[in-house]
C-alpha cells in the first residue's frame, strides 16, 4: 500500500473512533450507561487496533514515532475515563 | 397583557420563559419587563461565576459585564422544549462568554505561573493516587498528597479546565468553524451526566485525535500548503476550501462505512 492510502486508511480509522466516542457520549448522557460504555469500548479496542497496525511500519503517514505516542495518550486518556466510569457505577 | 413587578415575582423561571416566548410572538410590550425579571433573578449567577475567573487578573465588574453578555444570550435563545434546566443553559453561555472575553483580552487565558505549575501536579498525583486507590481521589487527598490545602487543589483545577477550555476552543475554532463534536457541550455537559474528569479525558483524547486528523489531512491534500495557499492556487477561500476537505472526507467515510455507521452528516460546501 502507498503512502497515501496509508494516509487514507488512518483517517477512516480516526473517524471510525471518533465516531464510536461520540456515540459514547451520546449515550452516557442520556443515562445509558452499559452501551456507552460499549462504545467507549470500541474506541478503545480502535486505538489500539491502529497502535499495533503502526508499530514498525515504515509507510506511516506521520513520523512513526510521533504517531505512536499520540495513539497511546488517546488510548490512556479513553482507557482512564472508562475506569473513571466503571469505578463510579452511578455516574451516570 | 399588562403584569406587575409584584405578579413577575411570584412566577417561576420557566413561566417566565413560557410568557416571554408568548409575548414576544405578539408583539406584547410585557416581553421587557419579563426579560428584567430573569436577568434580575440570574445577575447572582453571572456574578458567581465571573468570581470563577478572578485567577485571570482581569478586573471583576469586566468579567461581570461580558457574563451579562451570556446570560442576555441564554434569555433571549433559551428553547423551553428542550427539557434542560434553564441555569444550566445560563451558566454554559455566561461561562462561554467570560472565556471568550478572557481569551480575547490575552489570547489565552492568563493563569498564574504558580497556578499553572500546581495545575500539572495536580494531574500527577490525580493518576498516581488513582492507580494506588483504583478509584477517582477526592480533593482533599490530593490536597494531602501534594502537602497543600483543599483550596488550592481546587483554584488549580479551575484553572487546569480553563486551559484545556482554551485550547480545545481555539483549536476547534481554528479547523472546523461549524463542528459537529460539540466540544463545548461536552465540557460544559450538564452537572451529573458525566463526571469532570471523564469529559476532561475524552476532549483532550478527541483535541489529540482532531489534530492527528489535521496533520494527516495537510500531508495529504496540501502537501505542506496552507488551505489559503491551496484556495489561491485554485479560485477558493480558505474556507471552502476547508468545506472541501470536510465534503470528501464525509464521501470517504461514507463509501466505506455506509450510512447507518457514523452519526456525522455531510457539511455544505459554499461554492
């Protein structure tokens, strides 16, 4: 795959995940916890779907380095808020 | 329908809405007085919270002043049919106003060195004493944990929003001037719904992920060119340009997932 399918194929995972965050939200909000969680799972399992898909790639669309430590403050940032939420089963 | 001081009083918040909405369809000169009435029963709220931002330096009565901007704003755009509570709608707007005012005068939200130094700590040992406790800490043993007292965890809390605030703000602003991620609406999420910390955690995971977006749009379409310097070459504005982008990366999306996957529906693109 070419450096700009590369390209493309990130962006269509970004907004797979930022997807999946947003219906999070939607859904915490509305007071329907277990599938927002759900959907915060799915971003979850996105991000790191992209961290191992990256990993020791030469063809990334941004220094790899760069990327990656992105990818991971997303996932400890998502992964940190549904522990915040499952800690706090009436949260919502 | 003439009503008295005394009569306006006695309603509720929400009647008082109800009638201001019905008088304003009619023409009914009564809309003045009903307006009064709400801005006289909020004035506490706008003054409360432009105490929030006193951390900024700016004089009071100024944060006053551009409160009252949001709280003009709340009564005159508030929708009744929307179930929230009119204060929380004030206070999202009377807080938004204050923040843009601040930003306005600064560029960016004025936080004390010391503020902003304690601030980061405070997030430090927020994940340290998550991680020993395996629940959220209370302020008062990040207090205990930093050797400060209670209030100063708080003031630097206040002040680390305020910072994420504007920087999510200004960068959403900057990139997506018609956002369908209502970022402010997260932050500013009614009291209870989510907790502070989660809204904080998921909007600085979407600010990394936007900009992750940003930067490999530029290096795909711009090829290290500005949007404006790709809308000279091309006969566009900077912002159809950027309708543009947002049009074809709707049509991708769409094409892979189909409809029903993403809840973002395409932008208009000014052509």
């Amino acid at each position: 795959m070419g450096r700009d399918e590369e390209a493309m194929e990130l962006l269509i995972s970004i907004a797979g995940i930022m997807d999946a965050v947003r219906e999070a939200v939607s859904l915490l909000e509305a007071g329907q916890r277990d599938q927002g969680l759900d959907r915060l799972s799915r971003a979850i399992n996105g991000v790191q779907a992209q961290i191992r898909t990256w990993e020791g790639s030469r063809d990334a669309p941004l220094p790899p380095r760069e990327l990656l430590e992105e990818l991971h403050s997303v996932l400890e940032e998502l992964t940190a808020a549904r522990a915040v939420l499952e800690a706090e089963p009436t949260a919502t | 329908m003439g009503i008295s001081k005394a009569e306006l009083e006695q309603l509720s918040t929400e009647e008082l809405l109800e009638r201001l909405r019905r008088a304003e369809a009619e023409g009914d000169e009564a809309a003045g007085a009903i307006r009064e009435e709400l801005v006289r029963r909020h004035i506490g709220l706008v003054r409360s919270i432009a105490a929030e931002f006193s951390f900024t330096g700016e004089p009071f009565e100024d944060l006053v002043q551009a409160g009252y901007l949001g709280l003009l704003g709340a009564v005159a755009n508030f929708d009744l049919a929307r179930g929230t509570k009119f204060s929380t709608y004030a206070t999202h707007l009377i807080k938004g106003e204050i923040r843009h005012y601040v930003r306005d005068k600064h560029g960016t939200v004025h936080v004390p060195l010391a503020v902003r130094a304690l601030a980061g700590k405070v997030t430090e040992a927020q994940d340290r004493l998550f991680q020993r406790l395996g629940r959220p800490p209370t302020l008062e043993e990040i207090a205990r944990e930093l050797g400060v007292k209670p209030e100063a965890v708080r003031e630097a809390l206040k002040a680390r929003e305020a910072m994420i605030y504007v920087s999510l703000d200004a960068e959403r602003r900057a990139h997506d001037p018609n956002p369908d991620f209502n970022l402010e609406g997260l932050l500013a999420a009614e009291e209870g719904d989510l907790p502070l910390e989660v809204r904080l955690r998921i909007a600085r995971a979407v600010e990394r992920l936007s900009e992750l977006q940003r930067r490999v749009i530029e290096g795909l379409f711009y090829q290290g060119k500005s949007q404006a310097e790709v809308g000279k070459e091309v006969g566009l504005s900077q912002r159809q340009v950027s309708r543009l982008k947002e049009r074809i990366l709707a049509e991708i999306r769409k094409e892979l997932f189909g409809n029903g996957m993403s809840s973002k529906g395409e932008p208009d693109v000014e052509e």
